[in-house]
C-alpha cells in the first residue's frame, strides 16, 4: 500500500522504540474525588482525561502504574483497568506491555484517495512522518500477488516491509509487493527513496489507487509489537492496489493501522473542527 511510504526510510532492521519522554512526572500526587453516581471507572476516566486537557500530563509523558494510580484512587486494578481502555479506546494513551501508559498527541486523521500520500497526510497534521525499512526482498509471487498485480503466480515480485511513523511514534505497518518489471526500484528503495521516488526511477511518473478494501482485525504478535499496541489490541486492515497511467498495476498493499493513534477519512470533505 502507498500510505506510508512516501517518506524516505531510515535503513535499518531494529524495532522502533518508544520515543523518550519528554517530561518528567508531576511531583504531587493525584487528588480525586469519586462520589456521585457514576461507576467509579467513568469517574476515574473523567478526571485523567481532565488532567491530560489541562496539560497536567503533556504528550510524550508516561503516566504513573496501574498499581500507582489504582493506589491513588483508592479502587482495584480491574475498576482502573477499566478507566485506562476508555482513554486508550480515545487515542488520549498509548500502552505496551512493559512500557507502561504514554499520552498521545491525540489521534491523527488520515485521508485515503486516488493518491494518498504518507508524508502528505503526516504533515497537513503538523506531524514529523519518518519510516523504518524492516525488509526488501525479490522472491516468487505468491498467487494473492500474483492476482492482485496481474502477473502468473511464481513471476518475481519486490516486497518491502515498512514502519511509519508519525514524531517517532509508529503508526502503519505495510507490506508493499511490485511487479519484478520494476528492475530500479530494489536499489532506489535501498538508497532511501519513498515509494513515489523509487517508482519514478522506474519511469512511472504518476500512478493512483484501483481500489481499497478495509476491515477490522488483531495484527498478528509481530505486526502488534512493532506497532507498540497492548495485547489484543484490534487495528484497521487495508488491502489496496494502485495503478500507473497506462492502466497497469505497480503496488499491492496491505497495511495494519494502529486506530489507537490514527483515524482514516475517506471522501474529500472534512469533519468539523471539535467533532
């Protein structure tokens, strides 16, 4: 899939690594007040969403443990737990096992059309894109592939696995396949070149999506850790193929989203500021 490889790769074969905080913890503890109605993990949602509003806790700062926090608020780990989903279901945090809970610069809106562009989309959202190459390879297609790009199954295909990220912070896995025709497009991808660069090479100057089709899933473990998202955590999966202006296919894609950080816009509208 196109999406998230517009912007050049940093070579290398290590699993992103979550940003480092950029700010330490509060030094004064948690002063809640649970009373009322409500169940006490609305209550408990309510006041960590307030105080990451009102910058008690900037992005990119890890909040306390659950042990900490259930401690503070004086309910168990299974009532907090609770609270913590919500705010991650939010995209307000971010958690991975062993890493604890980060808070998010909120969702990012990501537009899919003719010519979805990673980078492009990263920065209309004020965002820093970056991508990981994790793998390139020319092997025999498979019959997905095959079918998909319009070749026999077993004809050579490049596959390039990648890591978007968005400040540091992964996004998209993809795995992109091209038809072997596309002989430069191995070493300008090597080289550091985005996918629309490394298709250039190639002579495709302009090439848009056929098609799309999503569905909502749980990656895989190893899409799941690169992507930092908690165990069981579900995604959004995108399979799509994109042509170049003389009709023929040039990339088959399919891509794991993490929904946790990203919101996909489909249409050429826009929804309203504050919604």
């Amino acid at each position: 899939m196109t999406d998230p490889a517009d912007s050049p790769p940093k070579r290398t074969h290590a699993p992103s690594q979550p940003p480092a905080p950029p700010h330490s913890q509060p030094s004064e503890p948690l002063a809640p007040r649970l009373s009322g109605d409500a169940p006490l993990w609305r209550q408990i949602h309510a006041a960590l969403s307030r105080d990451i509003a009102d910058g008690r806790w900037p992005a990119g700062t890890h909040l306390p443990s659950e042990a900490d926090l259930a401690r503070r608020f004086g309910v168990n780990r299974h009532t907090l737990r609770r609270a913590m989903a919500q705010l991650r279901e939010a995209g307000a945090i971010h958690v991975r096992r062993g890493a604890g809970a980060v808070v998010t610069e909120g969702r990012i809106d990501y537009r899919l059309g003719p010519r979805t562009r990673f980078s492009a989309n990263l920065t209309a959202a004020g965002r820093i894109p970056g991508r990981r190459l994790l793998r390139l390879e020319t092997i025999a297609a498979s019959r997905a592939e095959a079918l998909a790009l319009d070749l026999a199954p077993g004809d050579p295909v490049h596959v390039a696995e990648t890591l978007a990220e968005a400040d540091g912070v992964p996004v998209i896995h993809s795995v992109m396949t091209f038809p072997g025709r596309l002989s430069a497009l191995p070493g300008a991808l090597a080289a550091g070149a985005g996918v629309t660069e490394a298709l250039a090479a190639c002579g495709i100057a302009d090439y848009t999506r056929a098609w799309t089709r999503l569905s909502a899933g749980r990656p895989g473990a190893l899409v799941a850790r690169h992507l930092m998202m908690a165990d069981g955590a579900a995604g959004l999966f995108t399979e799509s193929v994109s042509r170049a202006e003389d009709g023929r296919s040039v990339e088959y894609g399919r891509s794991w989203f993490c929904t946790d950080r990203m919101s996909v816009i489909a249409g050429e509208g826009s929804p309203p500021d504050g919604l």
